[in-house]
C-alpha cells in the first residue's frame, strides 16, 4: 500500500513510500482510509517534540482517521466490511479509568498511524462516524472534539448558564465552542486575531478576548464574570501561563490542563492555587465510550466540525506547513484512493 512515512525527524524526512498492506488480528480491524486529521500532535511528532524516544522509524504518522472497514479479525463481532468507523487514538482505552500504559498504545506513535492506503485498528475502541458527517467532518473527531468534550462534560461536569474559557481557535478549541454553547454555556475564547473571535462568537461563543491586545487576558475575564472567574478553563497553552489560568478561573473551579503550545513546563504560583482551591487534572483526551457519548450530543444538536481545507494524500507535507502556519478548525488529508 502507498504510506507516507518519516524516516527521521523534520518534514523533509517524511516520504511517501510503499510498504505491505497488513492483515488484521484477532479483534482487529483493517479499514481504508477515507480521510485523515492533523492535530498539533502530529506535527509536534514529527519536529521531534513529542517523546521523541517512543517515535519508532520509519513511522506512518497521524492518529485520526475515518475509514471503511475492508477486513475483520478473528473475535470482532460488532463491526463488519462496509462499516464506517473512527479511529481512537487511545486504541486500548475503552471506558472507565485510563491504564497507566495507554500512551504505549496511541496511533500515529508509537502504533502506525492513518497517514496510508490501510490503517489497522483495535476494533473494541472503533467507533462508528456519524451518519451525518462528511468524511471530512468525521475525520476531525477522534483527538480534537473529544478532547474537548471529555474536559467539559466528563471532567468539568458542565452545568447549562455556567461559563467556560477556551484558548485560541485551533481545533480543540473551535470544537469546544460549539458543544459548549449548544450546552446552553456562555464561552470565552481567546485568540491572536479579532476575525477568529468574529468566527467563533458566529459558531455561538459569547465574548472574544484578542490576547495579543490583552497580554493580561485573566484581568478580561475576570471583568467579564464579575470578578468571579469562569467555572471551567481548557488550557491548551501550557508554560507560566498557566498562572494566569489559574487566576481567570473561579475559586474552586475546573482547569482542564490539555496542551503545551508555550511550554511543557510550568512555574506555578502555588499559593494563588491553595487560595483559590483550583482544580487542575491532566486530560489524555478520553476513552471511546465517551467518544460515542459525544457522537449522541453532536447528532441532536445538529453540530459540524469546522474543517479550514482538505489537502489530496499527495499534498501531506503542504498540509502540515498550513497547520504550522495556522488554521481555523481542521486541517485534513484525503486517503491515496480519495481523489
Ligand atoms: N491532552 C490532550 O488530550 C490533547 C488533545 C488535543 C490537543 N492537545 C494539545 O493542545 C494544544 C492545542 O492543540 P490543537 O490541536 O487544538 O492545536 P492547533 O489546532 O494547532 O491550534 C493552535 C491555536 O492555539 C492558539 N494559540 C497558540 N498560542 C497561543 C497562546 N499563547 N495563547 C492562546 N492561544 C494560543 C492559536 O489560536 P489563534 O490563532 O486564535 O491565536 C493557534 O491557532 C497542543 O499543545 C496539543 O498538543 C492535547
């Protein structure tokens, strides 16, 4: 089968190449992809920042992507050829609490990814793409929008009139608008550029803070909730500013602790976090049970992902350059038999 595959860090070194075309396993699947997603993830894999000592070489690089299934394992019973299924990037965490060795089983590192002809998937964590979703759309699922939602809803146990800030516009985020504000929730969103927050306030945010204006962006919100802080903050930037998180949040309220866009450490003020008895919890994105959950939520509420541009599986390099350079909702990759 044709893959893309990265010999070594630098996306000079990423190659479309050819190699066998794997069978599945027992209570595996095989599926043909239909399109792919990018998430900062697997462009932080291949500039080598991403635990580069579990990335194996060559890779086939990218965890999310939707697919038809075109053959069935031994012991897979509830998926069949012709299904259309998403991939899960914790491809062993079904439901309940994440094992402590769920990274070692993360597509597009160190398992392969979808970034190929054929992608195999662990069947009892696929999940069905919505029936009203474009390849497109469906693809954009697996990291970014539940990511979002299991912060939100799993973790935050969101309340409908409750107020939520989001950091920047890029794929977790946009998606964390839309189910938030679906929720009945009044969302906050942060971002470099005024004609974003215009976009997000249309997909239903109720304020914009421009954080290139407002370097002191937790003073904003502080404002913004009457001095109270938001109930919940998805902190997808990491570094220090983690502090300012902490302060823009309400005195026993939720952070939601997701990226390292500035930074994958962090000096944090430790008494302004006893004071105000914040609650800060890691998220590994969520396991599928509350990816069909999310699926449910996404259907009623007539939601779609919001993709900048589909690039052809030739144009993968181009299309990590547009993530590097900024998107607006997703960048994806159509499969080599998608024109
Ligand atoms: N833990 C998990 O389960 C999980 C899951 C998904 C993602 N992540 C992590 O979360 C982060 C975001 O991922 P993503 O896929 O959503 O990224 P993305 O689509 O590449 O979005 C990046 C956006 O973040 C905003 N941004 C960058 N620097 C910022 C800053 N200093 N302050 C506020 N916003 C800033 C920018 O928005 P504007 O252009 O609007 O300024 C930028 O477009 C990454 O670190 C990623 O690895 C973690």
């Amino acid at each position: 089968m044709k893959a893309w595959l990265l010999d070594n860090f630098g996306l000079d070194n990423l190659r479309l190449g050819e190699v066998p075309t794997p069978a599945p396993k027992e209570n595996e699947v095989l599926i043909k992809v239909s399109v792919v997603s990018l998430n900062f993830r697997d462009k932080a894999i291949v500039d080598g920042i991403y635990e580069p000592e579990m990335i194996p070489k060559p890779l086939i690089p990218v965890s999310d992507a939707v697919g038809v299934v075109v053959a069935v394992g031994a012991g897979v019973s509830h998926l069949k050829e012709g299904d259309r299924v998403n991939s899960h990037l914790y491809s062993t965490w079904v439901d309940g609490d994440p094992k402590p060795n769920e990274p070692d089983f993360c597509y597009g590192a160190p398992l392969r990814g979808g970034l190929a002809e054929y992608m195999i998937l662990n069947a009892a964590s696929a999940v069905k793409a919505p029936e009203a979703m474009t390849d497109e759309e469906a693809s954009a699922l697996p990291i970014a929008a539940l990511t979002a939602w299991y912060s939100l809803m799993d973790y935050g146990q969101l309340q409908p009139g409750q107020t939520v800030l989001v950091q920047g516009t890029g794929g977790v985020c946009v998606f964390a608008v839309q189910i938030a504000s679906a929720f009945g929730a009044k969302v906050i969103a942060t971002s470099s550029k005024d004609e974003n927050l215009a976009k997000v306030k249309a997909l239903g945010a109720w304020e914009g803070i421009n954080y290139t204006k407002r370097p002191d962006w937790e003073k904003v919100a502080l404002e913004l909730t009457d001095g109270k802080g938001v109930d919940q903050l998805l902190d997808v930037v990491g570094g220090d500013g983690l502090n300012q998180s902490v302060a823009a949040t309400r005195v026993g309220g939720h952070i939601s602790q997701i990226g390292f866009l500035q930074g994958q450490t962090a000096k944090l003020d430790l008494m302004r976090v006893i004071f105000r008895q914040t609650a800060i919890r890691g998220i590994a994105v969520g396991p599928s049970r509350a990816f069909e959950r999310m699926n449910d939520f996404l259907n009623k509420h007539e939601i779609h992902p919001v993709i900048d541009k589909a690039y052809p599986f030739e144009q993968a390099r181009e299309a990590y350059e547009h993530l590097a350079r900024g998107a607006f909702g997703k960048v994806v990759i159509k499969g080599a038999c998608n024109p």
